[in-house]
C-alpha cells in the first residue's frame, strides 16, 4: 500500500523537481544522454581502481617498492599532453561513414582493455610471484606499458567522448550535460571503489588476475554500449573534406594558443587544479596522525569530499542552465577553497575532529564549482570545428596538472617533515602538522594566484568575444587588466 502511495506522489512530482529532468533535448534525449554518459562512469571506476586499490595491493599486498608504485601510476601523465592532438585528429578525421567522435572512442577503449588485460601479469611478475623467474626489467617493462596503454587509452576515449557530448547537447542543454557527465564520473569512482574493495578483500593472486581483467571486459561492454548509435553517419563531410584538405595542426594550435585569453584561461585552469589536489594523498593521513582518526574515519573523509563534490555539480549545473559565466562561477570555487584550506589548517591546533570534516566538504565542494566551470568554457572556447583540440588543451592540463600536485603534495610534505623533526627550521616548527600544513598554505596561496589569473576573464561572453576578436586579428594582446577586482563586476 506504502509503495502505491509513493508512486502516486512520485508521479504528481513537478518535472523540474527531478535532477536532470531539463538535460534532455530533442536532438539528444535523456535515455540516449544517459547510455552516453557511461563513458565517464567506467572512467570513474579505472581511476578508482589504478589510484586506489592497486595502489594498495601493490604496496602492501605485493611488497612492491612505494617509489616504483608511484612511477607506474604517474606513467599516464606522459600521454596527457598529447590530449590537443588527439582531439585535433578528432576533429579532422576522414571515416568512411563520416564518423568524427566514435573511432577515437572505440579505439581508446580498446587501447585501454589491452592495457587493463595484462595488467595483472605484469604485475605479479613485477613483484616476483610469477611462476617463471625473470629479469627484473621484464616485470617493470610489462607494468610501465600496461599503464602507459590504460592511460594512453583513458586520455584518448575522454577526449573523444566530451567532444561528442559537446556535438550532440544544444546550446540550452549543454551546462547541464557537464554537470551531468561529472556526476557519473563521480558515482563511478565511489562504484568502483567499493566493489573492488569487495572483489580483493581476499586478496589472492587469482582474485587479482579475475577482478582487473573482469574490469578490461566491464569497460569495453560499458563504452561500447555509450558509444553505439550516437553519431550520425555523415559521408558529406568526408567529401566536403577531400575537396578541402584541413590545415595542419601546427597551424591550427598557433592560432588557437597565441590569444591571451586562451593562455590565461590555460594558465588558471592549471593553477585552480593544482591547488585543489595537492591534499589528495595527504587528507587521509593528515586526518589519521595529526587529528587520530580511526581507519573507518579517514577513509569516510573520501565521501566527506564526494559529497562536497556533488553539490558543487548539482549547483553549477543550475547555475550554468540560468547563464550564469561559467569563469566567474569557476573563481566562486576558488573562493569556496580558501575558508576550506583554512578550516583544514586551523583544525591540528584546536584538534578539532569537525572543523577538519567541514574543510574536507568545503574542498570538495569549490573543486567542483571550478571544475564544471573550467570545463564549460573549454567547451565553447572553440567554435571554428576544432572543439575537441579546446578539449583536449584543457584536459591535458588539468590531468597534468592533477598528477604534478599528487606528486608535490606527498613529496614536500616528507620534505618538510624531515627539515622540521631534524630541528632544521627551529623548535617551533618541530610538530608532526608543520609539513602538512606547509602543503595547504601553498594551496592557499595557489588559490589566489587562480583568482589573479581567472579575474579579467570573468565577464559575460568574455571568453566568446575572444574567440570573435580571434578570428578578426590574428594577433591578439593580453588582456591589460591583472587583479581580483574584475570579480566583483
């Protein structure tokens, strides 16, 4: 009877009560936007599982050097650069059915199944478990390739993937379509870290051998399910092409980057994600010897940040849908992060177990902001057919980026610690907190340099007046104002 009631209720529900139900378009409907979005959910869960249980297992588990595990999973960053070319190539593919998106996204999830195939091999001869005894360069060779082909295949299939989102989602929808996409990511990575968590709590060689390479076969399935009947066959564009050639990329990445906006845009989407993921491999820790937190407490402060997360999602992609700028609600992200690191900072000395949970959501929920944000201006920083290379200049920046603070992150907090147990920077310094509080006043003060960078950007249609400017005048100048105040306009 309680379930009759329900539906009843649920059915009178006004539409726009519903999240997402204003995501759809004729041109893009909802069950169709949804499969699409799968792409991002599997994304999700490869990173949760290279990032977070490998990374485990293969320290603990394995005993594979901590050094080494931090070069194998770095490894994909090597490829992240490249994430303009893809997107170039994306742009100016000649298919024979027309196709621009598809083969890209098909090819990077074949890549990445290859990569996620023989993973598990090359890992267990890396740590010496293989049945035949081997070089040590053989195992480390097998795992630098496995990882370099499930990054490789990652970067390209996103690429792709958002260029495609991009393609399909009209000017309406499209704000929405972002916060969308990032929420599947978003459930991926929590999906994906509780059932490989399940899958390997017995951990066994076999168990591993079963779970990633079940994960190569889930991926495949998944993307090619997102993937199938979503761009249109179109042979015209294939003839419209071969009666004009497209200009080669060098030229097409000159007049892209040599805008002063578009650098500076660059510029502060690399320092905001900086910024926001230096903490990422020292929260937990922070939270476990600084604040003594129990194991189940620390590793909530995952959901603590997922949470923070989703409702910068949710509250950007309402904003956005109003014609909020994009830019300006990227800098209120970055402003959400200030009062967040700080909570952090000032949580060690009141010890002071909430203050430190409020700072974590805080953080979670400014990265969210200014990762929708960013990303939605990327998507309309290009409107000349060259979407994806927008997309893949961005993305190669943000996924550098994002690798570049991990490593700084946890490097100079053992730096510090060192300096500072050892006496080196005084007796006031010589506290287990001084190096990780170090690592968030630099984020603090990456912050402020995203907001110096991101201020004269933000303004209604700035960025769609420089691509316009762009095309009239090749050669643009740097915006002359430099400073927080164009924020307040």
């Amino acid at each position: 009877m309680r379930a009759k009631t329900f539906g009843k209720w649920a059915r009178r529900m006004p539409a726009e009560w519903l999240p997402f139900a204003d995501v759809a378009s004729a041109d893009l409907p909802l069950p169709r936007l949804l499969r699409l979005s799968l792409f991002k959910f599997t994304m999700g869960a490869i990173t949760a599982l290279m990032i977070g249980t490998l990374n485990r297992v293969m320290i603990v588990e394995l005993g594979v050097a901590a050094w080494l595990v931090s070069l194998m999973l770095a490894l994909p960053l090597l490829v992240a650069p490249f994430r303009a070319v893809t997107g170039y190539h994306s742009d100016t593919h000649r298919s024979a059915f027309g196709w621009k998106r598809v083969p890209f996204m098909w090819g990077g999830t074949l890549v990445q199944f290859f990569g996620l195939a023989i993973m598990p091999f090359a890992l267990l001869v890396l740590s010496g478990q293989g049945a035949v005894p081997v070089p040590a360069w053989v195992g480390q060779g097998a795992a630098a390739l496995a990882f370099l082909a499930v990054g490789a295949g990652l970067q390209t299939s996103q690429t792709a993937g958002l260029a495609l989102a991009t393609d399909q989602a009209s000017d309406e929808t499209r704000a929405r379509v972002v916060a969308l996409m990032y929420i599947m990511l978003l459930v991926g990575a929590v999906s994906g870290s509780v059932v490989f968590s399940l899958l390997l709590s017995d951990f066994s060689p076999q168990r591993l051998v079963q779970c990633v390479q079940g994960s190569a076969l889930f991926v495949l399935v998944v993307n090619g399910s997102a993937l199938w009947k979503q761009e249109p066959r179109n042979p015209q564009r294939v003839a419209d092409m071969k009666a004009k050639a497209p200009p080669p990329f060098r030229e097409v990445w000159k007049r892209f980057i040599e805008n002063g906006r578009t650098r500076r845009f660059l510029w502060a989407t690399f320092l905001g994600t900086m910024a926001f993921n230096m903490q990422d491999i020292i929260l937990e820790p922070y939270g476990g010897e600084i604040l003594k937190l129990g194991v189940g407490a620390t590793s909530a402060l995952s959901g603590v940040l997922a949470g923070g997360a989703l409702l910068g999602f949710l509250l950007a992609g309402r904003m956005l849908s109003r014609d909020a700028d994009p830019l300006r609600l990227a800098a209120y992200g970055a402003l959400a992060g200030l009062p967040a690191f700080s909570a952090v900072v000032f949580s060690a000395p009141l010890d002071a177990a909430w203050l430190f949970r409020f700072g974590a959501l805080g953080i979670g929920f400014g990265g969210g902001l200014f990762a929708v944000g960013t990303l939605y201006t990327a998507m309309r920083l290009e409107d000349s057919g060259f979407t994806a290379l927008a997309l893949g200049a961005w993305g190669a920046i943000q996924s550098t980026a994002a690798g570049l603070s991990m490593f700084f992150g946890g490097a100079l907090r053992d730096v510090v610690t060192g300096l500072a147990s050892s006496g080196a920077l005084g007796a006031g310094m010589n506290t287990p907190s001084t190096g990780y509080s170090v690592v968030y006043h630099i984020e603090i003060l990456l912050l402020f340099m995203t907001l110096v960078a991101i201020g004269p950007l933000v303004g209604r249609n700035a960025m769609n007046s420089s691509v316009s400017a762009k095309k009239a005048s090749p050669q643009v100048s740097p915006p002359q104002n430099f400073g927080l105040s164009e924020l307040s306009r």
